[in-house]
C-alpha cells in the first residue's frame, strides 16, 4: 500500500504566490488582450451582447483604416519622439558629469531643483509653453514639442545620469588627465561609452513620454499641419465613434513601437535604473 507524501508548506506557498502573480497579470493584461481582439471584430459583430472572446470572423478593415489615415500622424510621432531622444541625452549627460564628478558649487541645490521640477502639472508647464511660443511663433511647430517634450525627461534624465557618473571610479578619470585628456574629452571618450547601460534608459523614457505625451500636443500643436498619434487617435475617436476596429486598430499601431523598444531594451533598462544605488 502505497501513501501519498505531503506537498511541503514552502512548495505550498510559492504555487500561491505564483497564482496570484498569474491572476493579477491577465487582469491588468486584458484590455490589451481586448484592444487586440477588438481590432479583428467586424462592426457589426461588436454589436453583438456580448461581443465574442475571439474574432471569429476576422477582418483588417481598421487596419486598412490605419494605413490610409494614421501613417502621417505616426510619422510626425516618430520623429518628435526621436528628436526628444536626442535632445534630452545631449542636455542631461554633460549636466549629470558635472554634477557626479566635477561638483559644481550649487550642485546639491540643483538636485533639489530638478526633483522638484518633476512634481510641476504638465499643464502648467504646457500653458507656460503656450504662451512663450504664442510670442515667439513656435506654436503648431515640431521643434517646439521636441523642446517640450524634453522638459519632462532632462530632470530625471539628469538624476539618472549623475547616479550612473557617480560609480565610475575616480582613479580612471585621473589616468586620462594625465594622459593631456581635458574634461570635454574625458568626459565623450571614457565616460559617455562607460554610461551605455544609462543613455539607454534615458532614452527609452524620452520617447515613451514623448510618444505619450497628450498634454503638450493638445496645447501646442493641435490642429497644425504635423500632429503625433495621439492627437490622431483623439480626432479619430471622435470623428468615427462606432467604428471600434479602427479605432483600436489605430491604438495597437501607435502601442507597437513603444513595446518593441522597451522589449530589447529591457536589460539595459534594469542595470541603468538601479546603477548607483548600491556602492563599495
């Protein structure tokens, strides 16, 4: 006679928590799952009570859509997101190598500054923004959301960056002066390669917030000639309020780049967020 032996607590305790991981995961994933899904469902389908779990009777009508009316409005995304990306990373890493190891007199302030700038509304910022370009001309202007769009990334890019800086070690920096390398030259060719891990954060948070950003693009740019997808997604809703498979449609496009970049760069992303958290 054979007797079953008991599942040990801890075995126990881990297939809870893995269950609960499993459970709250496809909750916060099904209205992914249900963008998807709605992006195949034909119209008259979506009428249905209640819609099907599967698009049985697939269709890329709302794919069709995208192409014919959203590729401008992707375009116009791609490149304010681009030119964020680099205008936050030439701004914050000078300004991080300062403040990490060059150590300007006010740095600490500084700090406290750029910290504080992340807790102003982006309304606000977008309404100060509206008012500087009414004058300048700048409204309904790329260039303009690119600057704008950097105001919400150059503060945290900054913070990251002069964590990372933190870490290098001194005794490398002193070898390259004197060697004859200056600061400026130091800092391109010894200490820029070594923050790899952290220009790749930085930039992915640029153009996330970028390709997101709502506020500044409804503010500055709304019905100009270069507006970016979500302001395209904006005008489709409300134009085509029943035509839910493109308007999803448009969504999972305008999601695609974002979670393809944030896959392969997630690796880069873990090791430059935590740099200078720990030390010897």
């Amino acid at each position: 006679m054979t007797t079953s032996l008991p599942v040990p607590n801890h075995r126990r305790g881990t297939w809870g928590k893995t269950a609960a991981g499993v459970l709250l995961t496809a909750v916060m994933l099904f209205p992914v799952y249900w963008m998807i899904n709605v992006s195949f469902t034909r119209d008259q389908d979506m009428r249905k009570s209640p819609p099907g779990l599967l698009p049985l009777h697939g269709t890329l009508t709302g794919y069709r859509a995208v192409l014919d009316v959203q590729l401008p409005y992707l375009g116009t995304s791609l490149v304010v997101a681009l030119g964020t990306v680099v205008l936050t990373v030439a701004l914050s890493a000078p300004a991080g190598y300062a403040l990490a190891q060059l150590r300007p007199r006010g740095g600490g302030l500084l700090g406290f500054v750029l910290l504080a700038a992340q807790m102003i509304p982006g309304i606000i910022m977008a309404m100060g923004f509206y008012a500087i370009y009414l004058s300048l001309g700048l409204l309904q202007s790329v260039p303009g959301l690119i600057v704008a769009d950097s105001t919400l990334a150059v503060p945290f890019a900054v913070l990251i960056f002069t964590a990372f800086m933190s870490g290098i070690p001194g005794e490398l920096l002193q070898a390259a002066t004197m060697d004859g390398a200056g600061t400026w030259r130091t800092f391109r060719s010894i200490v820029l390669p070594m923050s790899r891990n952290s220009v790749v954060t930085v930039s992915l948070f640029a153009f996330l917030w970028s390709w997101s950003d709502f506020v500044f693009a409804s503010t500055l740019v709304n019905g100009g000639a270069h507006e970016p997808i979500t302001l395209g997604i904006y005008h489709y809703i409300g134009n085509n309020n029943q035509q839910w498979n493109a308007i999803m449609a448009t969504a999972v496009v305008a999601s695609l780049p974002a979670a393809v970049i944030l896959v392969l760069a997630q690796r880069y992303v873990a090791a430059g967020v935590t740099a200078g958290a720990v030390k010897d």
